[in-house]
C-alpha cells in the first residue's frame, strides 16, 4: 500500500487503507469472500495469501485504516470487542498480573474472573482515576494496566499519562479501551498508551450493524504475537465486518462531532429536568474530573447515565421510550440507544460488584444518536412523564 501523506483525521478515515483498489479503480474496498487462495506453484501463493484465518485482503485494509486513526503503528481485529480484549490477555502467561478499572463494561470482569483465573492469570481491580491507587496496585508481576476511560456507564475518567508514567516506571504497559471516545476525541497513545482496544461494534462502526474489536498495537512484536493469535485461535473479523467498519469509519468525525453536539444538549435537557437526580456526563462544569476531560479529551462525546430513583422508575422510563429512543444494550450507533446498567451490560458483576462501583438500580445510560436533537428532547420528555 502506498504510504499516506494525508494526515488530517478525516482525509486519514476516508483514505487511510481506503486507497483505490489497484486492479479495477473500485473507489470502496472489495470484500474478499474468500477460504483460500490459489498458489502458482508449491510455496508460491500470490502476494502471500494462503488461507483466509491467517491474512486476508479486507482485513488488511482494516487493520491499516485504524492503525492510521488511532495513530499506532499496526493493529489487529477480531471477531468482537471481547475477542480483542481475549487475545490481548492470551499474550500474558500463568502467574502474570493485570491491573484493571473496577468501573468498566461488565463482559471484561465476567471474561477475566469466570474463565481466565482458571488458566492462572491474575487481576485486580481499582479505581483507576486514584493514581495512588494504581500505584499500589502494581506488582512485581504485573504486566498490564487496563484502564477504560471514560468508564462505562459512570462516565469516571482516569489520567491516561499520568497512568502510563506510572506503569512504565514498573515496566508494565498500558491498554487503554477508547471505545466510548473514539480517535476522533481521544489519542491514547499520544499520551503514551502501549495498546488501544475497541469494540469496533460501537462509534467505529457506527450503524449497529456489525460486530469487531481491535488491538492498535505501537510495537512491532505485539502486532506480530496478535497476528500469531488470529492465525492460532482464529476468533478473526469476517471479510463482511471488515468492510462495515471500512465503510463505517469514512464518517467517524461528522458522526463523532455531531454525537458531541447532541450530547451536550442532551446533558444540559437532563440537568434541567426535574425527575432526574443526577446526571453523570464528562462535559458537565460539575462532573467530577471535568477538567482532565477536558485537557484529555478534545470532546465529550455522547454518552450519558442518568439517576432515575428507583428500580421502578427506570422501569416505567424505559417502557414509554417510543421514536427516537430504542431500548437495547449496545451504544455508539447513529440511533439513540437507551439501557439499563444493572440489568444488561453489567449484570454479570451482581448486585453487590454494582454496589462496590456505584452502579444504582435506578441508572439509565443513554448513547445520544444524531437524530435531530428536538426530537430525542421530545421523546425523552414523554419518557420521563412516567415517573
Ligand atoms: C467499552 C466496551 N468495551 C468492550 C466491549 C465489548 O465489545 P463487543 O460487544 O464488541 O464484544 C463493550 C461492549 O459493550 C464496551 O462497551
């Protein structure tokens, strides 16, 4: 592929990887619905492409569009965002450490505590926006910081830089899960970041119509151990899925900028509103770590949990959601989503893990789309009536 001399974010989106296909000018990147490949002669497979686990031409493509967003050198995809988050703890060997954020989507603890304690790994959990609480949680063996920022569904943001000065000086790397800002808010590596993850499923895709994750790797030997990984345990993105992120990042910064606008406005409708008890969104003057969002992040994004008092009363919110407002899990599609913490996306964590992190029953987490935002107001209005 030809080097890129582009190098804004959006020319980088629409053409990074994107170039045009050489054979036949196609301006969108072809899916490459294929097993394998057909070899001229023995051990002389075209441009060496032998078999569809190990490498394939949309895949490629991919890996080098969201290596170029996030700034990192490679990256490597995966069938889901949880598959990416496997294959990085499957470079990690019996005995090694992960320090993780206790506040982060609940499929992370339920992957790390329910099956890979069970292969002698280990993990602790803090409150990864306490510095000294890193700090005292990194080990000897402690290979990985893993930090999701902002926290799903809090929305608690912890000091990218500062968390990798600290684990750096323990030789332990630092793998941030950008999922909820994107690159286009967000540049985890230029704050010293070894691994960005995503669930590609959320604001890469942005259309809620296909499932990935990815690894953007900044050295050469993770790109290859994850490349060893997608051959060996082949939890891969199809060809399809590839060309759905493809086609779904060449809008990633009016989408993000548009999500941002409806975001703020959705916060600000929130704060306002008299049945809501409190709202937890980073672009708010009296979120707690308004400022280090603000120095850290160049948006606020679109993701906002709110208190509703009760059980009952989220209950009867989420029922009346009509229009604009779909009720499902997910987030980071051009639809508004609306979920409810404690009984989808963290579940697995119990009554008593949502306890320990602050996850209330009566929290709604809303993912603003870019509907028009007089809309998403209104629907929420008659939402809300029901409490
Ligand atoms: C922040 C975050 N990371 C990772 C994941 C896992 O991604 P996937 O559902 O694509 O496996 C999710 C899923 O909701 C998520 O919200």
């Amino acid at each position: 592929m030809a080097k890129q001399t582009h190098r804004g974010f959006s020319t980088l989106a629409i053409h990074a990887g994107q170039e045009p296909e050489p054979l036949t000018g196609a301006v969108s990147v072809p899916i490459y619905a294929t097993s394998t490949y057909v070899q001229d002669e023995l051990g002389k497979p075209r441009l060496g492409y032998e078999y569809a686990r190990v490498t394939n031409p949309t895949r490629d493509r991919l890996q080098e569009s969201l290596a170029a967003l996030e700034g990192g050198a490679s990256s490597r995809v995966f069938a889901s965002g949880m598959a990416a988050i496997n294959a990085i703890c499957t470079m990690m060997k019996a005995g090694d450490h992960l320090v993780c954020s206790h506040n982060v989507y609940g499929g992370v603890p339920r992957l790390f505590n329910q099956i890979l304690t069970n292969y002698g790994l280990e993990f602790a959990y803090v409150d990864t926006s306490n510095l000294r609480a890193v700090e005292k949680a990194i080990r000897k063996n402690t290979r990985y910081v893993y930090v999701e920022t902002p926290t799903n569904p809090l929305m608690t943001i912890s000091d990218i830089a500062a968390i990798c000065d600290l684990a750096h000086r323990r030789r332990a790397e630092v793998i941030v899960d950008n999922t909820f800002m994107s690159p286009y808010f967000q540049r985890p590596i230029e704050l010293g970041a070894d691994m960005v993850v995503h669930s590609t499923t959320k604001f890469l895709n942005g259309h809620s119509d296909g499932l990935g994750g990815v690894v953007v790797c900044t050295k050469a030997e993770q790109a290859e151990q994850l490349a060893f990984i997608q051959k060996s345990a082949g939890a891969i993105m199809s060809p399809f899925e590839c060309w759905l992120v493809l086609r779904g990042v060449k809008t990633l910064g009016v989408r993000m900028q548009r999500h941002d606008e409806n975001g703020r406005r959705i916060a600000e409708y929130l704060v306002g509103h008299k049945k809501v008890k409190a709202v937890f969104y980073p672009g708010l003057s009296n979120h707690p770590q308004h400022e280090l969002a603000r120095k850290q992040m160049s948006g606020f994004g679109s993701m906002i949990t709110f208190e509703t008092g009760s059980l009952g009363n989220a209950k009867r919110l989420l029922k009346k959601c009509k229009g604009t407002l779909s009720l499902g899990e997910s987030l980071g599609g051009v639809e508004t989503l609306i979920s409810h913490p404690a009984t989808m996306t963290h579940a697995a964590l119990g009554e008593k893990g949502r306890r320990a992190i602050g996850i209330t029953d009566g929290m709604v987490r809303i993912s603003v789309g870019i509907e028009d935002v007089e809309d998403i107001i209104a629907d929420l209005d008659v939402a809300l009536s029901a409490i």
